[in-house]
C-alpha cells in the first residue's frame, strides 16, 4: 500500500504547491488548516522549505539548489540581502551570531529561521537574479553537484558545466520527473580528480572515453545507486553505459523514469535507488533501462579516470598538481586565479557574505562557487591583483590557507534546526577545530586530515567518507545522559573509495579531541615513513581499530553535553522547550499555541 | 475525534493530529526487553519504525539501540502516550520513567 506521504503527493505536489503557498504566505501562519500541517510541510520541501524542529513551529529552513555550486555575478549579495534580512531569529548564535547563510555539502546554501509570511519577497528577490528554490529538498530532482572549478580548471578533462546546466534546465520544473518516490541526488564530473562525488550519489556522471565510429570520443560513464544515509551506505555502481556530453539529459530521463516507475512507494525506508540496485543488480538495471526506457541500444562503458582520482583520495597536496580540495590559489587556463577560502563548517555571517561578495565583484567577475566541502571559492581573480585580494581582512579568518585541521571540519545542522538530530554539531565542530588546531601537532608532510560530524544516521556531512567520522550518539557520564559520538576511521574517496570502519561507539563528546590527539600521535610515531594517515589506518584491520588509542578528557570544554535536543534552541538564554516564542507571527511575535 | 497520526522524515518523529509529540533522541528506560540483557535497557530512539493508534492510545516500534551495551534494534510496542478522544490534546509519557515493551500486536489501525 502506497504511503500516506504517496497519497498527499498524489492530491498535490510540485510546481502546483507554489500558488497555496502564496495564499498561506498572505493569510498568515494560523491560515494553514490544523490538520493539514504535515501533509503541506511535506509539500513545501519541493520548494526548499522544511519545516524547522520541535520547538521552533513556524520557522522554515530554505534551501536554495545553485547547479555545480556556481553563483553567477550578482546573487551572491542578494543571497547576503536575503539572509540579512529575513534569516534572523528569536535569538543569535554564540558561534555566528543572527543571521548567517550555511554552504552545503551538496553545494547548495541553506537559511534558517525563514517566516512563511516573508517567502513571497525572498522568492522575489532571488528569482530577479537567476536563483531559485525549487527541488532543493523532497522527492525528486535535488541540486546537481559536479567539480566546483569546471571550466576554470587547467587540466580538465571535459568542461561539465554545459550538462550540469543542461540537465539543470531539463529537468527542475519538468512535470514528467517532479514526483518521484523519494530524492534523487545527481552529480556531474569532467575534470580527472573525481571531485564531483559521483560514488555517493544516486546517478552519477563519471569521465570517460570510448572509441566510436574509430574516434575518440569523451563522455561520461554512467553509475548509479550511491549514497550515505541511515546505516547503509553504498557506492553507486557501474551499469556498464557510455553517453556523450549531447545524450546526457536523455540518459538521466531514462534513468530517473525507471526510477520513478520501479522505486518503492509503499515503504519510504526501502525508496532510494540504491535499495533498487540492491535488489535487482547491475546488469538486471541495465536491461530494464534498455528494454523499457531507451530508444534503440546502450553503448557499453568507455574507459574510466578513477585511477587519477586524487580528489578525497587520502594523498597528501603538496605537490602543488591538481586542484585537490580547491581551497588555495590555483591559476586558470585563461591565466586568472581561483581563490578557494576554508570555511570553516559553511558558515558565514550575512555581513562576511556581502563583503565577500564584493571582493568577488572588485578583483574577479562577481562570480563565486561552492564546494562539496562546504567552501567557497573567488573565480576569475585578475593575475595582477591577486596579491591584494590575499590581503584583505576577511580572508584572514576565511581562509585560503587555513591550518589542517580548520581545512579538514564539515558539519552538518544538527539540534540547533534539524528533527532528525541526536546531537549538536556546528558550533561544537568549531570548538573541535580550533582546540585541534592549538593543541595537535601536525604530523610532518600531512596537509590533509578530514573530521566530517554529522549529527545523526542521516550522514548529511558524509561522515563515512572522512578520516575521522563523527556520527551523533548519547552515552552517560556519571549516571547523566550526555551528548557522544560513534567515531569511524578511514573512509575516503579516490580510485577506490572506503567507507568507514566504526571502532569506538558512544565516546562522550567532551573526549573526542583527546582521542584525536592521542590518535594523531600514535600515528606520527608508529607510521612508515612518509605513509598517509589513510594509508596507515587501511593497514590496520578493523580489531587491531578497537581500542588503539583512548578517548580522554582534556583542556577541551564542551558547553553542549546537555541533551540540547531538549532546548527550543540550544544556545537561547532560557533554552528550556517551554519558553520557546514559537510559532510566531509575521513579525515573530508569538501566536497562542493550540495545546 | 478520531486520532491521527504520522512517522514522518525518516521516522524522526512522531505526528498526532499533526502536531510533532514524539521525537527521536530521547532516552528510553525499557524493562524486559528483548533488545539486550541490561536492566533496565538504557534505550536511545533513533528512529520510528511503525506507529499505531487504537482508541487514542498512541504506540510504536522504535528502532535505537541500548547505550549500555551497544546492542541495537527494533523495540516491541511501547506506548507513547493518548490522545483525549474529545479535544485531540495528546499526553506524552515520560520517556525516562520505567516502560514495558509489549509483543502482541494490538488490533490497531496501523497509520
Ligand atoms: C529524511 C531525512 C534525511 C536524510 C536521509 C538526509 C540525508 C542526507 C545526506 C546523505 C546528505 C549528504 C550529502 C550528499 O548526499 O552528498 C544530506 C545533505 C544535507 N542534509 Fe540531509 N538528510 C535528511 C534530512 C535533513 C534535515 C532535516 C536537514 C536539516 C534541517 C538536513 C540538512 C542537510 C544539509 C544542509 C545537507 C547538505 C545539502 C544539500 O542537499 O544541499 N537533512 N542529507
Ligand atoms: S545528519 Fe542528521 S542531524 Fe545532521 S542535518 Fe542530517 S538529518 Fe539532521
Ligand atoms: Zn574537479
């Protein structure tokens, strides 16, 4: 039997959604019929609103999807206007302070605290410059991520910025692929160093040539069924097709309509392609696809780059090849620069966003590009003033040459907006990063070393993919409950791409950085020479893991070990649940609730 | 009325008559569970794996595992808490209080 999420989709779903948002927008909050709360908050993802957490009724994430990560000239300080103006709630951040915009790991920007009744403006203002919400969450096309330097990069093997544009324009709107039965996460790459992600995606694009007709001809080979989520994450595999840069919308219509006809609508835990895969196999994927959503014969796979991936591959950048993590300066074919800045956990103040964007405006085109490791990068930096721009304030905390440890973090949303949280994780991150940064000595030859903290099975910073993977847990300390970690060793992308083992569960989260430290040490002293720490810990089985080093309590303190789900807001003064404003009117007034 | 009720984002919590009433993350202290050996089962809920309503008696199977031992899985039926039939006002239980899962599978309208 179809789901109840499948019957509200059924009655309305998609481009429809708009208009009734319009309407609730002008009529306020309390205009939202009470029973109908859930069946429109699942509706309004397809627009890239979800409804914040417990707690914080009436407040909205939103997500707006920019493809590849590219901001042309000029959205960026709309997106710096917009945050500024409508992403402030009932109480700041201690970390950002009150209005901030959060880059994602799926190259995407996400706001907080977003007043249903201000939506019709903020679409406005980001429709005027070319941005847009739709399909940035719920069941169907999400943003499609590729390299971030597509087009800028000197060694790039096909510019992909072209089809993840294309595809872009096929298919956000298009009504024949606006319901399927759950995401559908799409990635694009053209450069060698496998930096799009392909492997975590659902269908991914992955560089490649093949011979036809005798020529060679680049293209793409086709994978699908990646992704990271709930406790069963998989590599997208191959299905043994080869498309050229021209056929890749009619491949992607082929494969997210056998998607959309084969996927599991009666069991949304059973939905993802990956499951699909799972049942079927490759090759059963492969003849279905042919046989009922293809006009005339597959090409079978050229041959593939994955063994030049560097991209999360475990390697040491100090080389100065190849684009590695994009943070830095690197020089494009056209002889300007890209600037990648680390941020650290992909937030930035509204201010630092518009300043930033214009420095993107002074010394380079005015466009800039996020990356799949919540950074953001400067393009088209003119070569004689690239010396200036490295000057300037605002890189000096966003920066281009950040300290391992800052490079490495990315954390997802956690208990300060997210339902499905254990734990908090932003700011805690921060706090990880800058105690690792004093108090870790840098083993000799490692500019690498990635620590992604997700805050709960749902893995939206990727945890698995990290050298040190943080997955939300509790534990108790002294009979208390408080916040912990699963903690997860070598994971990585490149030619052959790892998840994580997971070897010290429920580590309270006061005694991770110590088990960092004592980890990183361990690994300074017992390495063979020149070995990287993913080279190290792949040599290590899974029980010689266990137990190698100790968590341990150290000068790190930890102001969040308190079951922070349990707050309106974690950081509010009166955190308690039932001192929340909220829901909140128009002006964030609160309304009296209903129980 | 008649209680409604949801498991919405991955099983992150629990709807009656759309209002969000039971969330993943909280500790749940189960007796005789079959989960694992500890007394009490010291149980984290990650996820809602079904949920079912009879006469405004909210329940669910709850997927988390025990943090003492570290053994997880999927509780038997526990009550979350009523509805009042009349207003629709539910009434969690309290989570941190002592709960006993229970095996049969009450004639319930599942949601
Ligand atoms: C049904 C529940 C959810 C699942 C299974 C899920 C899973 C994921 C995964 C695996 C990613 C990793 C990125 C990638 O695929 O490459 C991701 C991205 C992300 N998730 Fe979630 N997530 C869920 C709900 C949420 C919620 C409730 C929030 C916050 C309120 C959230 C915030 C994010 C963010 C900020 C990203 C990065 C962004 C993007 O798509 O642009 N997620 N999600
Ligand atoms: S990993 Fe979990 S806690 Fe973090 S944003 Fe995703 S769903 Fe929320
Ligand atoms: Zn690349």
């Amino acid at each position: 039997m179809p789901t109840k999420v499948e019957g509200w989709k059924d009655e309305a779903y998609g481009n429809e959604v708009r208009e009734r948002i319009y309407e609730f927008a002008e009529e306020g909050w309390e205009s939202i019929p009470d029973d109908e709360h859930d069946a429109w908050f699942e509706r309004f993802k397809w627009w890239g609103l979800y409804h914040q957490r417990k707690g914080q009724e009436s407040y909205f994430m939103m997500r707006i999807g920019t493809p590849n990560g590219v901001l042309e000239p000029g959205q960026l300080e709309v997106v710096a206007d917009v945050a500024d103006e409508f992403a402030r709630g009932p109480a700041d951040n201690p970390e950002f302070g009150g209005a901030v915009c959060d880059w994602t790991t799926r190259q995407s920007i996400q706001l907080h605290w977003i007043k249903l009744e201000d939506i019709p403006e903020i679409w406005d203002r980001l429709e005027s410059v070319g941005l847009s919400t739709q399909q940035a969450c719920g069941d169907s096309w999400r943003n499609i991520v590729g390299c971030p330097v597509a087009g800028k990069d000197k060694n790039e093997f096909i510019d992909a910025w072209p089809v993840a544009e294309e595809l872009n324009e096929t298919f956000k709107g298009n009504d024949d692929y606006a319901n399927l039965p759950r995401k559908w996460k799409v990635s694009v790459t053209g450069c060698s160093e496998g930096c799009g992600q392909g492997d975590i995606n659902d269908l991914a694009f992955e560089p490649a040539v093949k011979i036809i007709d005798g020529e060679e001809t680049k293209g793409f080979n086709i994978r699908v069924g990646g992704g990271l989520s709930r406790k069963e994450p998989r590599l997208a595999r191959s299905i043994d097709v080869f498309v050229t840069p021209e056929e890749a919308p009619d491949i992607a219509a082929s494969c997210s309509a056998l998607f959309r006809e084969h996927g599991d609508r009666d069991d949304r835990f059973n939905a993802r392609i990956k499951f699909l895969v799972d049942e079927w196999g490759a090759e059963k994927f492969r003849r279905v696809l042919e046989e009922e959503f293809v006009d005339g014969e597959l090409r079978t796979a050229g041959e593939d780059l994955r063994d030049e991936y560097t991209y999360n591959a475990g390697h040491n950048h100090d080389d100065g090849e190849g684009h590695a993590d994009h943070v830095g300066v690197h020089e494009q074919p056209d002889g300007n620069y890209y600037v990648g800045l680390s941020v650290l956990v992909g937030r930035m103040s509204a201010e630092e966003t518009r300043e930033l964007a214009h420095l993107a405006d002074e010394y380079g085109s005015g466009e800039v590009r996020l990356t799949q490791r919540q950074n953001i990068i400067v393009t088209d930096v003119d070569s004689d003033r690239i010396d200036g721009f490295l000057e300037e304030d605002l890189l000096e905390y966003h920066s281009p040459e950040p300290g391992v440890f800052m490079r490495g973090s990315i954390a997802c949303t956690g208990t300060e907006y997210c339902s499905l949280s254990i734990v908090e994780t932003k700011n805690r991150m921060v706090r990880y990063g800058r105690w690792m940064q004093d108090n870790i000595d840098v083993p000799e030859g490692m500019t690498n070393f990635h620590t992604h903290l997700s805050g709960c099975t749902a893995s939206c910073a990727q945890p698995q993919i990290a050298d040190i993977s943080l997955r939300g847990m509790k534990t108790r300390k002294d009979g208390e409950p408080v916040e912990a970690f699963d903690i997860g060793l070598g994971g990585g992308l490149g030619e052959n791409p790892q998840f994580a083992d997971w070897v010290e569960m429920r580590v309270a989260a006061d005694e991770v950085p110590g088990y960092i430290r004592n980890l990183v040490e361990f690994f300074a002293e017992a390495r063979e020479d020149g070995e990287s720490f993913r080279a190290f810990i792949a040599r290590h089985d899974e029980e010689a893991l266990n137990g190698l080093v100790e968590p341990e309590e150290t000068s790190y303190t930890d102001p969040y070990m308190h079951n922070t789900k349990m707050t309106w807001y974690p950081y509010a003064e009166d955190d308690d649940m039932g001192s929340s404003p909220a829901p909140t009117n128009g002006q964030g007034e609160p309304l009296p609730s209903d129980d | 009325m008649v209680t409604s009720i949801h498991q919405l984002d991955d099983g992150a919590w629990v709807s009656v008559n759309d209002s969000r009433e039971v969330n993943v993350s909280d500790l749940w202290q189960l007796a005789r569970s079959d989960i694992c050996d500890c007394d009490p089962t010291d149980f984290l809920a990650e996820g809602f794996v079904e949920v079912s309503v009879a006469c405004g008696r909210v329940e669910a199977r709850i997927a988390g595992q025990c943090i003492g031992c570290g053994t997880d899985g999927v509780t038997d039926w526990l009550e979350l808490g009523r509805a009042d039939p009349d207003t629709g006002a539910f009434r969690s239980v309290v989570p941190s209080s002592v709960h006993v899962p229970d095996r049969r599978r009450r004639l319930a309208a599942k949601e």
